[in-house]
C-alpha cells in the first residue's frame, strides 16, 4: 500500500457522518468542561495568578526590571504615573540618553542581559559579537523558512526556532555559558528568520517578488530590519530611531507578564533554550498579549469607516460607547490599547512612543491621523470611567500607539507581534538566565480538584 498524499488534506476533513459525531464530541467536551464559578471564590482561587483587587501572585524575584505604578502615601497604596527600570534604570532616561546614537536596543540588551551599562570597549566588543551572528545559512534559509510558509508570522517564528537546536552541536547543555551562547544566537538572529518568514509567504501564498537581503553589518538591528523589509533598503534616520525607541521599550517588562512567565515555568523544567523560547512566542502571539497592537489597529479600520469625521466627538463617543456596549467592531465589549494590568495612571511606555509618534507623523505627513489617536485616548478614558464606573483612573498601554507608529514605518501587520518577539527576546534571555543562575525549583502551582470521584464500570454497563 502506498503512503497516502497528505499535502492538500485538511487535517480536519472528515466525511459528513464523522463531522456529526465530531460536533457531539465538541457539545460533550463543552459541557463536561463547565465549573461552577462559585467554586473560585469558595476556595480563594487566584484566577489569572492575581488578588481579587487585580493586582499579581507574587510568584518570584527578579533584579531585571522594575514597574512602578502605586507609592506609599500615610500607608496606603496610590496611583502614580506608570514608570518603568531596567536593572535599576529608568527606561526614560535610557532612552534621553540613547537620543544621539544608534544601538539604543543593543545597549538595551547588553544591560538586561548583564546587569549593568557597558562602557566603550565592552559595547564594541557587544556589538561585534551580535553582528558576526546576524547570519542564517542558505540551506536553512531554503529547507526551513521557505517551507509550510504560515500567514501568520509568530508560527514560523516559533518552528523556526525550535529547527535551530537541529542545528545547534551543543543544545540541551543548560549551563550560564551555553545558554547565553544561544540567548546571542537568538537575539541576532531573531529579525532575519521574521523578516524572511514574512517575504516567504508573501511570495509563495501571494505570488509577490521575492527578495531576501542580507543584514548589512555596519547597521544596526533596528536599521537592518528596515533595509531587509524594504524593496529599495532605504530608509530615514527619524524612521529607524523611531523603530529603535520601539524595540528598546518592548524588550523587557517585569517577570510577571504571561510570555515572560512562561519562559520562567519551562526554563524551570531544566529544557533547552530553543524550547523555552518557542513556549514565549506561542504565549507572545495571543491577542491578550503580543497581538492587541494589530486589534488596536484593526479596531481603529473600523472606525474611521464609522467615523469619517476626525473631529466629530459626539459620533466618537458613540462609537466608543458602542464598542462598550459589544455593539461595534468585534462585540467584544473593549476599546483596544485602553487599560493594564498594573499602569493605572500611565503607561510609561505609551508617553514615550506617543512621543515619538507625533514626530514621526509630523515628518511623514500623518498629522491629522495622530490628532485621531490623541482625541480617542482622551475620549475613550472618560467614556471608560462613565460607562464602567470606575473610580481609579484609567490610561492607554503601549499597543495603543505601536501599531499607528510600524503602519507609519511601513511594516506590514503579519509583523506587529513578531517586531515584539524580536524586542522581548532581549528580556526572555536575560530572565532564563535569571532562572538559570539560581538553580530554582520547578515551578508547580497547585489546581483544585472539584469533581467528583466515580466507580468504574465496564463498557457494556455504560449507559447509552
């Protein structure tokens, strides 16, 4: 018997009578999955591993990165404008302080990764490193990025990934040499395998010309993934300053986050670097997490075609309103880029890149676009606060604005999120090393059982 050709079969294609049985096993898995709610508050579960007031299970200590959100006042817990540290910095004066060089996210790395702000020599020698692993062989290239292209770039990212420890003479080695060997491997690697993922599928699923360009070693990550997306390599300073200030804001933030943590719990399993890194891009990819920046996006599609007039507030506010009301866009009752976990306030980071937005809209002649933006941040906080009544404030996060900033720099959306996972590859790195380093236990927080126990009949006894 010959092997049969899977190649065009969905892996989902069953015969009418099997897609029958198959929606009375979806209709059983949905009902024996069912808990009653009140069970959770019976037993004090911490759902989503946070307090009833929001705030997170304090799960793990870091020395990474810091953030901010509340200060003391009389012993009580108050707001305060968002800030954030990277070993002990302050990610606003990092980035003051970056304003007139070009590696700020390699600086940014070298910091996260080691603990401490390099000096000239160390930098060069940094840099120099990271640029003689910006390469990707031509078999690699052709035998796994080429191959199964995905529309959905974060799948390619993440097999892509794992493929490499195929290629790696030492990977299960968990050592502080050896996985900081592969954390530089990753890092460098990182935007050519995203922005080759990307021109492949374009090509192969579009019928789009196919360009693949090599990382120029006398740029930096930021420029390269410009000049290796774009059909003519050219580019602004402004624009790649910009992308710079992006990837140095997403690169880390806090243990806590839900890729972060991820990396934490797998590391802790004692695996390999590749696997761990590919459990944070499968995390990085949910639209809870790395992907809301394309919903802001797309949410904001739709309401120019609702809303043609910019400054029409009223119509605004009922727009806004209706996405409260699971009326509009998606139903799902949020106004995307509005609200965080911790950040009540502000989002440091969101000031930052809102910044860098208005210039970059100014030079490209997005203004009345970015007046968009501004106008519904301030609508959608108030109209948030009525509808909600909320009696904490409430501040847009950082994908509120990252989506407007790379639509502006011309990246495609297939490449919101893995922009991200090339920028937090920075952090995950340096917190799997964290783990690393202090030999923690395997993290295993307990689960509840409340079902009920059963004797066992045979199969004939079982009723129909």
């Amino acid at each position: 018997m010959g092997v049969r050709d899977m190649s065009n079969i969905s892996m989902m294609e069953l015969s009418p009578e099997l897609d029958e049985q198959f929606e009375r096993l979806v209709n059983e898995c949905m009902v024996s999955g069912v808990i009653d709610q009140e069970l959770y508050t019976e037993y004090d579960v911490k759902r989503g591993l946070r307090e009833a007031s929001g705030i997170g299970v304090l799960t793990g200590l870091t020395e990474i990165s810091d953030v901010v959100a509340t200060r003391s006042v009389n012993g009580k817990r108050m707001p305060m404008d968002g800030e954030l540290y990277f070993q002990g910095y302050n990610v606003k004066s990092l980035i003051e302080g970056f304003e007139d060089r070009r590696y700020g996210f390699e600086e940014t790395t070298y910091l996260l990764l080691f603990g401490r702000l390099p000096n000239k020599e160390q930098f060069t020698s940094f840099v120099k490193i990271v640029k003689s692993l910006q390469e990707l062989s031509g078999a690699f290239v052709r035998d796994v990025i080429m191959k199964a292209t995905s529309p959905n770039v974060m799948n390619s990212l993440q097999r892509c990934i794992l493929t490499l420890y195929s290629y790696d003479e030492n990977p299960d080695e968990v050592s502080p040499a050896n996985v900081l060997r592969q954390s530089l491997q990753l890092i460098a690697k990182m935007p050519l395998i995203a922005v080759y993922a990307y021109n492949a599928y374009r090509h192969f699923q579009n019928d789009d010309t196919l360009v693949i360009r090599k990382p120029d070693p006398a740029l930096s990550i930021a420029e390269n993934i410009l000049q290796m997306l774009r059909p003519d390599g050219k580019f602004t300073a402004l624009e790649a300053k910009v992308l710079d200030v992006a990837l140095v804001l997403h690169a880390e933030h806090g243990g806590g986050n839900n890729s972060t943590f991820t990396n934490h719990v797998v590391t802790s399993s004692g695996t390999d670097t590749y696997s761990a890194t590919a459990a944070s891009i499968a995390s990085l990819k949910g639209p809870r997490h790395g992907g809301a920046n394309l919903k802001v996006q797309q949410m904001f599609e739709d309401l120019r075609r609702r809303c043609p007039d910019y400054e029409d507030e009223t119509a605004l506010r009922a727009y806004l309103e209706g996405l409260l009301n699971k009326k509009e866009f998606d139903h799902a009752g949020l106004i995307y880029g509005m609200g965080h976990a911790v950040y009540s306030l502000s989002d440091p980071r969101e000031v930052i890149l809102k910044e860098y937005a208005r210039r970059l809209s100014e030079a490209k002649g997005f203004s009345r676009e970015f007046k968009l933006y501004d106008r519904v941040e301030r609508l959608a906080k108030e109209t948030i606060a009525r509808k909600r009544h909320l009696f904490k404030p409430i501040c847009a996060n950082v994908d509120f604005y990252s989506g407007f900033v790379y639509s502006m720099l011309g990246i495609p959306e297939e490449l919101y999120t893995p922009i991200f996972a090339i920028s937090r590859i920075s952090g995950w790195s340096a917190h799997r090393l964290e783990e690393v380093v202090n030999d923690g236990k395997i993290i295993r927080p307990a689960y509840k059982y409340v079902g009920h126990h059963r004797d066992y009949c045979t199969l004939d006894e079982r009723a129909e």
